[in-house]
C-alpha cells in the first residue's frame, strides 16, 4: 500500500462555528494545524477539498491562520492543491489565491505520487455535468465539491449522481459533512467509488463529533485506498434527560465527573473545555436551572427543551395540552387531522426547518401526502405543478 496524498475538505476555518458561543473557538484552526503537521512529517501533498473558508467575506484571522499554515507547507516543500467550495466560491480570484504556494486544481489535471488527479470547483447543476465530459480518459482520481444523489439519496437538491462521471473510478467529495464512502457506476457502466471525509471540526450541533482527514494510498492491483486518521477535537457528550431520577443523578455530580474524565491534556487549552449537549423534558421542575448550575463554566452547554414529538399515528396532536399557540391556530384554521396540518407542524417543530423542508418536499414528491390537494383545496398543488426541487 503506497500513501499518495492527503485529503481533506469542508475546513470552514473561522474563529468558531457558533457566532452566538464566541466563547467555542479554535477547533478549525487547530485540526487544519494537525493536517498541515501530518503532512509535514508524512512528507505527503494536501489536497483541499473546498469550503476551505467559512465565507467569501473574511476577517484577517481566518486568511492568518490559512496563510500561516501554507507558508508551514511551503517551508516543508510538502505541495498543496485546492478546489473552491460553495462558501468561498469566486470565479475571478479564489481566495487561495492570496498565498502563492497552494496549487488551484480547477480544470486542471496533476500528477500526484504516480496517480493523475483533476478537480474541480463547485459548480451549479448542469455546468458540473458538462465538466466531467471534459476529464481526461487517463484521469485515476476526480476532486469536487458537490451535493451527490449518492450521498443524499432523494432528500432535497442535488448537484449530479456518480451516473454523470465520464472517466475516474475514484472521486473525493467535499461539501457533505458526514464521513461516508459510497460505490456506484458511471457512465460507461464501472464501478466509481467516492469518499466524503466529512468536515474538519463540528460546524452544527446535529454532526458526528468523530472527525477525520484521509491517507490516499494506491494498493498493489493499483486501487484506490482510503486510510482515515481521526482529528483530536473538543470532546462532546450528548444527554436525555426524560425522568426525575436521572435529572437528579445528572446534578448530584455524575455531569461534572464526566465532564472531568473527558478532559484530555492533549488538547490545546482552548478546545479543552468539552461541549455538551442536553436535551430535557420541560415538564421537570427547574431542569433548565439545575443542569446549567450543575455543569456551570466547565463545559459550554447547549440545553434545550424536548420538541414534544408529532404522534404521526391516527390519533390528532393533543390540542388540549398545546402550549404553542401558533400551533394551536394551525389547527383551528387547517383542522388538526389534514395533511396541511401535519405539514406545518414538522416545519413548525423542526430543530432545522429548511432540512426539515427538503424532508417533507421530498415525501411529497413520493406521494406520501396523497390528499394534500383536497385538504388544502388547491388545485396549485397537484403534483404536476411541483417545480423541480
Ligand atoms: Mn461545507
């Protein structure tokens, strides 16, 4: 097994992913230095795999701290390349551009350690197809940045499928932050297989907190291999607290040793405070309270009431009970049993309305709201006059 190169993508350096927890700050910037550091002393190239910066519009510390980690590089001799993502997408000048060392990708094909590598940039649906006609036939290994219908499997928009690849029997994908590898077959009918090594850092509290950059080898029948090595990041810990008994254990000191035991003196002192999440049933008595006292400046807290869940079942929501009162109106104006109804709700509890959105458009468009027509009343929303998401 030969190491070829380094991938890794979605970096989305910033000072934190949270700009209403100034205090979370750092986790791009430190997994980008152990990247560039594993590189360095693996004498390895880096190939960037877009969304490389959180924005098109940057403070200086961001551009500090890329630029600070290719001059790491340069100095090293170790070459770096880079495809643009979503977030820093310019067509005239990418931001890389400011540092003169890392290689822009775009259009452009590499020899990289014996393997040939093209890449792209994001692009809209449509102009990726049309690129991926123009890879050469020689071309081992594509770069994109894309939304792949092999990754999102009919949830919401898509760029392309593995269908439209031409040449490559190997792609690495940026943009999806989950780590994932996935095989299909390409337009000549062979097997492709393409790998998202997921973001750098957690840039939502909903993401795996294990994150990963990736070893490209070349095994000896000359595939593909990808060798993932995991990222010291800021540790988490996701709780539920649904009863009294565990609300109180949680509080008498259980949440302050486990946050103790996370502690990792590997860790810079900025990513050493753990973030924990806890999700509660607000009819405890002086939950939120007492978990925030409990867990106080030893960790940063995401607490949160339970969503009390839609009962999907026959049964109506319990109207009674509501407390939302905009729920409660849904329900008067729509009638609490309708499709509408339903459909409000989801979006109306929702943690992510727009994903909860491209869920619920997609169950449409699967007909699983059969009589959304007749309950609305609405001719507007049969199905042919669905505009294609
Ligand atoms: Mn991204």
């Amino acid at each position: 097994m030969k190491p070829l190169f380094v991938f890794c993508a979605d970096l989305h350096l910033e000072d934190g992913a949270w700009s209403s927890r100034p205090g979370i700050y750092g986790d791009a910037y430190w997994s980008f230095e152990q990247i560039v550091d594993y590189c360095i002393a693996a004498h390895l190239p880096l190939i960037l795999g877009g969304d490389v910066l959180e924005k098109k519009s940057n403070s200086a510390r961001p551009i500090a701290k890329l630029c600070a980690g290719l001059s790491k590089l340069q100095a090293a001799n170790v070459p770096a390349y880079y495809i643009q993502g979503n977030h820093e997408f310019d067509r005239n000048a990418p931001w890389l551009s400011v540092h003169p060392w890392p290689i822009h990708m775009h259009e452009a094909s590499f020899d990289i350690n014996g393997a040939k590598v093209c890449g792209f940039d994001w692009l809209p649906r449509g102009e990726i197809q049309e690129a991926f006609t123009r890879v050469p036939e020689d071309v081992d290994i594509m770069v994109t940045h894309q939304v792949w219908e092999d990754f999102m499997k009919g949830l919401g928009r898509i760029d392309c499928e593995l269908k439209n690849v031409y040449h490559a029997q190997t792609v690495l994908n940026g943009d999806f932050h989950v780590t994932k590898t996935v095989t299909g077959v390409n337009f000549q009918g062979k097997t492709v297989t393409m790998l998202s090594p997921g973001s750098i850092c957690m840039q939502d509290m909903s993401e795996a907190p294990d994150k990963f950059f990736f070893v490209i080898c070349r095994m000896p029948d000359g595939t593909f291999h990808f060798e993932p090595q995991q990222l010291m990041t800021r540790r988490f810990a996701n709780y539920v607290v649904k009863d009294q008994e565990t609300l109180d254990k949680l509080c008498a000191g259980q949440l302050r040793k486990d946050i103790l035991t996370m502690a990792d003196a590997n860790l810079p002192t900025y990513i050493n405070k753990p973030l924990i999440r806890i999700k509660f049933d607000k009819q405890l008595p002086d939950a939120y309270l007492r978990l925030m006292t409990a867990v106080g400046d030893f960790a940063h807290i995401a607490c949160e009431a339970i969503s009390e869940k839609y009962n999907t079942a026959k049964t109506a929501a319990p109207r009674a009970g509501a407390k939302n009162s905009l729920l409660s109106a849904v329900g008067d104006l729509l009638g609490d049993v309708t499709d509408a109804y339903k459909l409000a709700t989801a979006l109306l509890r929702a943690e992510d309305p727009m994903k909860e959105f491209d869920i619920q458009v997609a169950k449409y468009l699967n007909g699983e709201f059969a009589d959304a027509t007749v309950a609305t009343g609405s001719e507007e929303l049969g199905a042919s006059q669905v505009p294609p998401v």
